[in-house]
C-alpha cells in the first residue's frame, strides 16, 4: 500500500512541526506535471490556519525532501509533489500484498434476495456481482464474512405465484384458457414449465412447489456465476416473531392501531428520525395480514442479534425511500443504525448489435442471468457488471463482452496475465531463472526506467485500491486498477527488453513480471473472475 505508507511517513515528519494533521490525499498528479504523487496537504493546512497555502507548500516540500523515501520534493500552487527512491518504491512492490493487520470484523452481507418468483435477470446478476466481490475484499483483509439470501417466500407475492401456476395448470389440463390468466399473474414461459412439471408430480399446493423449483435454480444459477450463499434464510421463519416484536412496539409506543390496522409511528418520542423519514407505515393489514415493513424490520432484528460488527444490504435503486425507512426501524428497536450499511445499485441495460433489448420482469420479457453467462461466461459478466460504482447504471454490451480482443477490458486484463505466464515459459526454455510461486522477489538490478516505475507504481498502490473500495463500498475502483496495471505491463513489454543479455537485469524484470502477474491474479479473484495462463 505504496500511497498509505507514504501517508505515514509523511503525517510522522511534519508531526512536530504541524501536529495533529487533517486527512489529506496522496494523489496521481495530472499528466505533464513533474514527480509521482501530489499531496494536497498544503491547501488543507492553510485553509485550516487562515495562511497563503503557496508559502505553505514550500516549507513542507522542504520537510519532506529530508525523507530518505524521497529523492525530490516542489512546491506547486497549494501541493507538493513528490518523486520518490527506486530504493523504496520496488521495496514496496515486494510486499505489496501482504495486507495491513487489522482488527477481525465479522460481516454479515445480505444480497440478491430476489422474489422466488421467477428466474434471475441480469439486474440480479448485478447485485451478486457486487455483493459477492464486497464479500471476498473484506475476507482478503481479514474480515470473517457470511453471504445471506433473504427468501421473500411469505405474502402477497407468493400467492400471484400460486394463482399463475394454478392458472396454467388448469390449462394444460383443458379446464381453463389462456384468458382465465390472473391479470396481474406472472406471464413467463418458465409458468409454463412450472406447470407441467407440477401436473407430473401430481403436487397439492403449486406456491409451494413453484417457490422450491425457483429457488432450487437460483441456488443453480449462482453457482454458475461463482456465488456460493452461506445461509438461505426464509421469511416465513420470521412471521411466529413478529407478533411478539409488534406487541413490544404497542407496548412502548412505537406503533398504534388505527382503523383496524397497526401502524409505526416514526415520530414517536422513543424513536428517531433518521434523513427526513416521518411517514407513519403500516406494520399489519386491517385483514391481519402483515406487511413486507412488518417481516424487514424483524428480520434486521434478526441480524443484529447474531453479533455482527457490520451488516450489509445490497438493494436496487427503487428502494431508495425504504433506506431511512428501516434506519428508522432499527433505532426504534434500540439498535445501532451505524452498524447497518445499504447499499444501492442502479439498473442494467442490455445492448446487441448496437440497439438495447426491451425488458419487463411481470411480463415475462427479460433476459436471464443463465443466459448471459452461458452467452459470455461468467468472467465476462462479472467484470462488466462489476465496472461501474453501484449508483451509476451499467450498459451491458454483449457484443464487446464476446470479443477476444483488447476491445473488451476483461480480455486485455486477462491477456496481460497470460502473456506473463507466456514470458516465463519462453524463459525457462531459454535457461533464465524464473521466478517461483511466492518467492521473495529481487527488483535491485533494475534500471529505473520510466516504463519499469509506471508499472512498479501500479502494483505497489493495489492494496490502496483495496482499501478505498472497502470504505466506499464498491469494487469498481478494482476493474480500473486492473487495466492500468494490464496497459502498462503492455507499454513496458515494448519498451523494456526481459530476456537479456544482462543476466541480473534480466532476473529482476522477470521478478516485476511475477509481481505484475500476482497482482493481476489478485484482484481478478477479488471481482470472481479467472485469471487463465493461456489465451
């Protein structure tokens, strides 16, 4: 974590002359402007003490040109850029996976959690893609993490469902006709197929039996995409706490039967307001029936009483007015909302040939998670789902994610592992030392290149990465990472000879190599994805 180190280094030189410092960024300067880092430090102190942050930057550039990890240090505007040691900077290549102790976090995330009511589309795919991923970055820095699936099998729901596949029953059977079909019943092809596996089981109660086979291909489905839950935890486990939990609510004043129903009252004196939330929400039904707010409000009870140090929701963009809903909730129950950390994914757009494909869940038309990894493959999907932040939509160009070419990003990053694994091969035929699997690496024989720092720096700065999308919560950050790191393995193939004459030259270059090659490997595994030896 080349740009935390020097953070550190940083915050300790100017700690007696400036004490306690503010956070402040240690950046990528804009092209065409001298050194490796800018460190906005200065603009941040002299706002702070009221100063000319100029004369500001050029007393700290004086500071920190006494590091001995620096070579040079210039005032620019209110920055300092930095160029900093070959000496430190392969130093930090050698380690830079080893990941920075940390206190153990057990993390519960919660995603996917689609309706069983039909199969998983590519907008679910994009929520197991970014839940998924979250999960493996936080194992990779030490966290125990658990992935939950949240079975809506109770409600209303479930019964369309119910309706749908009785529907088609009767009309396999010749007791009824397409016309008869609920109007608010779910029209996919897979009712049909539901059906006519229920006709030849001879099953009772279609709900039941259409939820068991959806999930059972979900569970498939997931697998497929690398996405392996650890629980499938059923709403309908929930429902004999809720009554409890909702007498507890009358009992201090959190909720109120009005007309035959019972309501949450968000602006009790015992419950806060959490972003403006003070709509009062129905908790049951005048029919007795419970609401979706009734079981989500038990169920995060749930969670917080199994001694997670954080909890994560994955959800998509239109539950955006539910976030303070359930906040609210939660410190109703007398609970700590800051452990509690949503998560919102905006939708995905499909596009063939140029032209985006028409999609409506209800009316069966859209197109399924299987059928874009069997289209494209898993790696494919993953990368491209995984390559913008969540609150940004995602355009999927099925079209690109097909290509073998450096069109596709997840071909050119792929590519740039298997034309390493290519390098080493040709050097172990040739007589060179090759680099072996997590081997200490010696970078001292190289010559300080600008192609061998470039591709230095992107290695060295991978775990900042990582830890930049673990406090925002978001992977993205990792694909970008990755095609830097992949262009400029290309740029220094072509500009820096491996297989020299200069044995110790070669020897060194060849160990970048086997940095460049773990990092890529690394942070495919982080996103699910594969990192091939060939191509």
């Amino acid at each position: 974590m080349l740009k935390k180190d020097l953070k550190e280094k940083i915050s300790r030189r100017l700690a007696d002359k400036y004490g306690v410092l503010p956070e402040f960024a240690v950046s990528t300067p804009p092209s065409g402007v001298g050194g490796d880092y800018a460190v906005n430090l200065p603009m941040i102190l002299a706002k702070k003490a009221g100063v000319n942050p100029k004369q500001l930057a050029a007393d700290i550039a004086v500071e920190l040109s006494s590091l001995p990890e620096i070579k040079r240090a210039s005032a620019l505007g209110g920055f300092v850029n930095i160029e900093i040691e070959n000496d430190y900077l392969f130093g930090v290549v050698g380690r830079f996976d080893e990941p920075s102790p940390s206190e153990p976090k057990r993390i519960l995330i919660e995603f996917v959690s689609s309706n069983p009511t039909g199969p998983l589309h590519i907008g679910h795919g994009r929520c197991a893609a970014i839940g998924d991923s979250l999960a493996r970055l936080y194992e990779y820095l030490g966290a125990k993490v658990e992935r939950e699936y949240y079975v809506n099998d109770a409600g209303n729901q479930i019964k369309i469902l119910s309706a749908s596949v009785a529907a088609r029953i009767r009309e396999l059977d010749g007791r009824g006709s397409p016309s008869d079909f609920p109007e608010n019943g779910y029209k996919g092809e897979y009712i049909y197929d539901i059906a006519r596996k229920a006709v030849a089981a001879g099953v009772v109660d279609p709900g039941i039996f259409a939820r068991d086979i959806i999930m059972e291909e979900t569970r498939d489905d997931l697998a497929g995409f690398r996405v392996k839950m650890d629980t499938y935890f059923s709403e309908t486990s929930l429902l004999p706490r809720v009554d409890a939990m909702l007498r507890d609510f009358i009992s201090r004043g959190l909720a109120y039967e009005n007309d035959g129903a019972l309501w949450f009252s968000a602006l009790s004196e015992t419950s806060a307001e959490v972003d403006g939330e003070k709509e009062e929400r129905v908790l049951r039904k005048r029919t007795g029936e419970l609401t979706y707010f009734a079981s989500d409000i038990a169920y995060h009870a749930d969670k917080y009483s199994r001694g997670y140090d954080e909890i994560i929701d994955v959800w998509g963009a239109d539950h955006h007015g539910y976030v303070a809903r359930i906040k609210n909730s939660v410190k109703a129950l007398g609970l700590d909302a800051s452990k509690l950390k949503i998560i919102l994914y905006q939708l995905v757009s499909l596009k063939r040939a140029g032209k985006k494909v028409a999609m409506s869940t209800r009316a069966g038309e859209f197109v399924t998670l299987r059928e874009i990894v069997g289209e494209v493959g898993a790696d494919a999907a993953r990368f491209f789902l995984l390559a913008r932040a969540p609150a940004s939509p995602v355009e999927f160009d099925v079209d690109l994610a097909k290509k073998h070419s450096s069109e596709n990003p997840v071909f050119y990053v792929q590519y740039a592992h298997a034309r390493i694994s290519s390098v080493f091969a040709e050097a172990a035929r040739r007589g060179y030392r090759v680099p072996a699997e997590g081997k200490t690496i010696d970078l001292a024989c190289l010559s300080g290149d600008e192609a061998e720092r470039d591709l230095a720096k992107s290695i060295a700065t991978l775990g900042d990465t990582f830890e930049l999308c673990a406090r925002e919560y978001t992977a993205h950050h990792i694909t970008a990472h990755l095609l830097e790191i992949a262009r400029r393995l290309h740029n220094f193939y072509e500009k820096c000879r491996v297989l020299s004459d200069d044995k110790d030259m070669a020897a060194s270059r060849l160990d970048l190599l086997s940095a460049a090659r773990r990092a890529i490997k690394l942070g495919l595994s982080v996103l699910g994805v594969e990192a091939p030896d060939k191509m």
